[in-house]
C-alpha cells in the first residue's frame, strides 16, 4: 500500500494515493507495527504537501515525528536521519505558509543530518541544501542562501538529477536579482 500510495502521489492522482496512504496506516496499527504507523503518518503528510493542506500536514508531520522519537527498540532506523526527513518536511510546510523564521528552525537537523555518510542518501542531501537555500532566499539572506543552493547544486549535478538542477537554478537566479 504505501508503495503504490507513493506512485499515485508522484502521478497526482491525490485521491488513489490516499487511499493506499490510509490502507498502510490503518494495517500498520492492525497489527501493531509503530515504525510502519510513523512511516504511514510521514506519507500522508506528504501527500498534503501536495494537496497545499499544508496545517493537516504539519499535524501529520507532528504525529509522525513523536511515532519515531517513541520507538525504543535499538536499531530499528536511525532516529537523527528519521528526525532529519520529517523536519525537512516540515520547514518545507511553514516555508509555503510564509512563516519563515518557523521554516528556519526546522532546517536545522536535516542541514546537521548532511554530514552523516551512512544513512543520508545524496538525494536527500540535494533536497535538505536546496530547501535551506530557498528559505534562506526568501529571508533576503543571500550569503547563506548561496552557500546552501551551491551545495544542493554541486550534489544534483554530481547524481545528474534534474528536477534538483532546476530547482537550484531557479533560487540561484533568485538569489543574484536580490
């Protein structure tokens, strides 16, 4: 379920993804399986990102992030990169609500979670320096934005993702008219 929620996302049938969203939440606490429950919840919240639910998000978020922080079997994930991926997210909603000093304070364990070699893929760094270089940029904070957009680009041109490419040119334009 949450693999073909995730496609249905990725193809904005937002609808379908839901559903298949809720049938991963809802057999994840059938049978009792908190890292499932955390991972459904995170999914969700994603998914009202693409929704532009951005508070139920934030609350998805929210539940996720106090799921993983309960889980104390040893091992399971690493809590600072699960911690990381959720704060990310969640800068990324107060971002899009326009409370940037909010989105700051979120952007701080996924730029910390950059230096962990083992568990953060170079995706997900892209997307942390990206993210970061965007609120820094709509905070009229150049010298940080660039910093982090430069990062984010050197990582996307280095894994050849375009998505990433575009969006780290796009701030950098932004960046240098400011």
């Amino acid at each position: 379920n949450n693999v073909i929620g995730y496609i249905y996302m990725k193809l904005r049938d937002t609808a379908k993804a839901g559903f298949y969203f809720r049938s991963h939440l809802k057999n994840a606490r059938n049978i009792n399986d908190s890292v499932e429950v955390a991972h459904a919840l995170y999914n969700l919240g994603d998914l009202a990102i693409t929704k532009k639910k951005y508070d139920e998000a934030i609350g998805y978020f929210t539940l996720a992030i106090d799921g993983y922080a309960a889980i104390k079997v040893p091992g399971i994930f690493d809590r600072k990169e699960r911690n990381a991926f959720v704060s990310n997210k969640l800068a990324q909603c107060w971002k899009l609500k326009g409370d940037l000093q909010k989105a700051q304070q979120y952007i701080g364990p996924p730029l910390e979670a950059t230096n962990m070699t083992s568990s953060v893929n170079p995706y997900d760094k892209a997307d942390f320096f990206i993210n970061a270089g965007d609120i820094y940029t709509r905070m009229l904070m150049p010298d940080s934005a660039l910093k982090f957009l430069r990062k984010g680009l050197g990582i996307a041109v280095e894994i050849n993702h375009r998505e990433y490419r575009r969006d780290a040119y796009e701030q950098l334009g932004l960046v240098f008219s400011q």
